[in-house]
C-alpha cells in the first residue's frame, strides 16, 4: 500500500461532489477514494473516572476521484441505496 495522500476540501460544489486540494501533482489518479475526515474526532472517555483518554478519527464519507488538475481533483460520493 503506497503512502496516504492529505488534502482538505478547498469547496462542495453540490451534495456529491468536493474540490480537494492535491492533484497529480500529489499522485491523486482518477478512481482513486478520499476519506473525508470529521474534524472534531470522537472523544473516548474512561468509563470510571469519565476523564477523556484520546480522540479517534472517524470518515463522514468516502468519495472516489472522478477529475484531477495539477493541483486539485474533483471527489463524489459512489454508494447509492436502494429504495
């Protein structure tokens, strides 16, 4: 597995697609899938004392590349539900 690629969403353009800042500059490929990180974390608390002990990062979502510049790639959500 290659290393992780960092970015941060630079704009949502609609409820399915957002501008992450790295390209192919930054090895981002069409197809390849972005966790988009929830920016707080969860916090996880000792269940005696109630004391936070750390914080877990937790993905709202993944999204696949659909479009990629130099410097900036276009993401949208894939998974659809079935009604």
């Amino acid at each position: 597995m290659g290393e992780k690629i960092r970015a941060k969403g630079a704009r949502v353009l609609n409820s399915r697609e957002i501008v992450f800042t790295a390209g192919s500059t930054n090895g981002v490929v069409v197809g390849m899938y972005f966790d988009v990180m929830d920016q707080k974390g969860e916090d996880i608390t000792d269940p005696d004392t109630g004391e936070v002990l750390g914080s877990v990062e937790r993905p709202k979502v993944r999204v696949q590349v659909t479009q990629v510049q130099d410097r900036i790639s276009i993401a949208s959500t894939f998974k659809k539900k079935r009604i």
